[in-house]
C-alpha cells in the first residue's frame, strides 16, 4: 500500500513541481524571480507586463494577473507592493493543478517535532482568525493554506521570513 503505488501521485507530483520550478531551492521565498524585500515593483512588470488588475489599499499597491493574464502554472499571482518604497512585499500564488500535503511536504520540508528548534525547514500548522488552515514554513517566509477539503492547496504566500513566527 504504497504512496507511490496510486494513480495520480506521480502526476500530482509532476504538475507541483512545475508549479514551483520558479521557488528558489535555497531559500523558497522568490518566486519565479520576484523575491519580497529585494525586488520592486518594475521587476514585475518587466517580467509579467501590465497586470489584469491593480488595486491600492491603504499604503499597498497590489498587481493581479488573472484569466488571460495568468502566470503560467497559476490561476492567479497577486504581488502586494509598498507604495512609499516599492517593494515586493507579499506574493500569494493560486496553484492550476491540484497540490496535495505529499507533494508540499516533498519540496519544502515535513512537520517540525514538538519543542525543538529545527536546522531545516519545518512547518507548523496553524488556524487563521476565520479557522482556514495552513502550514507556515517560518525559516521560508512562506505559508501554505488548504481548501476547505484539507487535502488541496488554495495557495501559497511567499514573503520575507520572520524572526519570531
């Protein structure tokens, strides 16, 4: 009754390994090139064009590209931009192939054990406010956050890691 023995593993696998060729393997934090903190907001638009949709909230400028704009391997990318500096500070990914818990343990990296400050990257699964779940990678600066079926990724939110998360 092995993993690898069921139908549709390998392809799940495959199409999420093409949905994250573009995460550093370092760090997992840049995406497809854009790295929050470092990147700014005319590097997205020299490697995406004109987004589908800009919104400004508050002192955040934030770039959709969505339906025929859509990033390859994404039904939508967000890149959420400091006004005053221009940075990328947040990018949330939509994945468009189904991404199950095997294939993101398999690239980023297992639970973390209880009580332990772990060398590698480990995540620790947590409830939002509106009790959505997701797995956050803290040394990654990412966080994984499911469906409301707990077995396919909704999306994945790169950004600077914390220090204190």
């Amino acid at each position: 009754m092995g993993r690898a023995s069921s139908p549709g593993v390998g392809m799940r696998i495959l199409a999420f390994s093409i949905a994250v060729l573009w995460a550093s393997a370092a760090g997992a934090k840049p995406w497809n090139g854009i790295e929050p903190g470092v990147s700014h907001r005319d590097d997205v638009a020299k490697k995406f064009g004109e987004p589908s949709k800009t919104v400004v909230v508050e002192s955040k400028e934030i770039l959709a590209y969505v339906g025929p704009r859509a990033i390859k391997g994404t039904t939508e990318a967000q890149f959420k931009i400091d006004t005053a500096s221009k940075l990328v500070e947040r990018i949330d990914v939509f994945p468009a192939p189904m991404v199950d818990r095997e294939a993101v343990e398999s690239t980023y990296g297992p639970p973390c054990a209880p009580g332990t400050s772990p060398a590698k990257a480990c995540y620790v699964k947590k409830l939002t406010d509106e009790f959505q779940t997701y797995f956050l990678y803290a040394k990654l600066g990412l966080a994984v956050f499911w469906n409301e079926d707990g077995k396919s990724v909704k999306s994945f939110v790169f950004q600077q890691p914390k220090a204190s998360q």
